[in-house]
C-alpha cells in the first residue's frame, strides 16, 4: 500500500498493532540511552547527537512526552478509521441501492450533499432517526467526536471532554458503536 492510496478496508485493530510496535519501539530507545547514561557506552550516533549532554530526567521526560504524543496520534487515527468505515458503509448503501429505510435516507441526503455530508449532523443524525445505532454506543462515541474535533484542529484549547481517554477508550468505545451498527470490519 502506498502511504496516500485509500484504505478500502480500514481496520481499527491494526492501529492498535502499529501503536504496540511504535510504544516497542520508545521502550527500546529510551532503554539505549539510559543504559548510556547509567554505564557510560556509546549509543547509536543518531542518539548520541540528540541526547547529549541530557540528564536522566531529561531523558524520561522526553520520553514520556513521545508516549503522550504517540497515545494522541493513536486516538486520532482510531477515530478517524471509524469514520472511515462509516463513509464506506455510506457509499455501498448509496450505490448498491439497497431497500433499508437508512440506506434509502442516505441516497436522498446524497442527492442534496454529494460532497458535504457530514458525521455527526448527518450519518450519526440519521443512523440514530432509523433505530440503527441507539442509546449509549451512540452517545459514547458522539462524545469522542469533541476528542476528534480537538485532535484534528491542532490541540490550541483546552477541551471539555468530561473525562479523559486513553487510546484503549478509543478503541472500545469506537468498536462497540461499529458492533451497535452492525458494521464490524476489526
């Protein structure tokens, strides 16, 4: 897969896979460099250059930074995969032309907005309006678009969340809506 060809089967579990690897990843560098501090070897030059003259605590706390911006990104593009799934179930139920009174709601809503259809407004509106996704799958997950909403327009305020999230959150909230919705593609 090219990094810019669309993802026509999105797949929420193999973000989780990647971020595991990338979280393998930080563990083993950041182990490198302590290990330097601590027993005075050579790291790689990459991390020689980056690291020197940096303390132990300078060290964790960049690290630890690293984790928090790897958890964001992974909560972003868990969220993003899910309104990927949604867009796809979208566009079968428009062009397959299927008879369901949601899908014959969406083709209506896709005449009018072929272009701007949107999440919340829109798809979760109408999947709510048909019986399809109710309750608190649905209510969960239209709470994590105010964590999408962040994440995507660069963080520069202070959500209200009402809670905090972890990557984990993400997933099992987003998965049980996808259940809820009878679309289950991870």
């Amino acid at each position: 897969m090219e990094a810019f060809d669309a993802h026509t089967e999105p797949d929420l579990s193999s973000v989780l896979a990647w971020a595991e690897f990338q979280r393998a990843a930080l563990a083993e560098a950041q182990s490198e460099i302590l290990k330097s501090l601590r027993y005075g070897h050579t790291p790689s030059p990459w991390f020689a250059r980056a690291f020197r003259g940096q303390t132990w605590e300078e060290v964790e706390a960049h690290f630890q930074a690293q984790r928090r911006r790897l958890d964001l990104l992974t909560m972003f593009e868990l969220l993003a995969m899910t309104e990927a799934i949604l867009r796809l179930d979208l566009q079968d139920r428009v062009h397959t032309r299927r008879k369901d009174s949601l899908s014959r709601r969406f083709r209506e809503l896709h005449k009018v907005r072929p272009r701007g259809i949107r999440l919340k407004e829109h798809l979760l509106q109408l999947m709510e309006e048909e019986g399809v996704v109710t309750g608190k799958a649905l209510n969960d997950f239209r709470r994590l678009l105010r964590l999408r909403h962040w994440l995507a327009h660069g963080r520069h305020w202070n959500p209200k969340l009402g809670r905090s999230y972890t990557p984990g959150d993400v997933y099992d909230i987003s998965r049980r809506f996808l259940e809820a919705a009878g679309l289950t593609r991870s």
